[in-house]
C-alpha cells in the first residue's frame, strides 16, 4: 500500500512524506520517508481489528 501525506503548517510552511505498508518474510512494515529522503521502518508489532501497531525501537 502506498501513500502521500503533504502538510502545510499555520505560518505556511510545507512538507510532504511517503507512506508505505510492505509485507516481507519476517513480518510487515510500516515505511515513512519524510521530504522524499531515507525511509524509517516500523516493524507491526500488534495486529487486531480495526488497529495496527508499528514500533521501531530505534
């Protein structure tokens, strides 16, 4: 799943950041990668209905 969050703060400044939810051999992740730059993975860590828990202990 892919996504795109853009912001845009109270004095006019904006940012954006790419979302992404990637299944892999050891578990799903939560990938975030704020202005473009190196993504930040988040392992799930909890799974029920209707919430997902994502942590990076880093």
């Amino acid at each position: 799943m892919l996504g795109v969050n853009r912001s845009v703060t109270a004095d006019g400044k904006r940012a954006f950041e790419q979302l992404q939810i990637e299944e892999r051999a050891d578990g799903v992740y939560y990938l975030a990668a704020p202005g473009g730059g190196t993504a930040t993975e988040f392992k799930l860590v909890v799974s029920e209905p209707r919430r997902a828990v994502f942590e990076n202990a880093a």
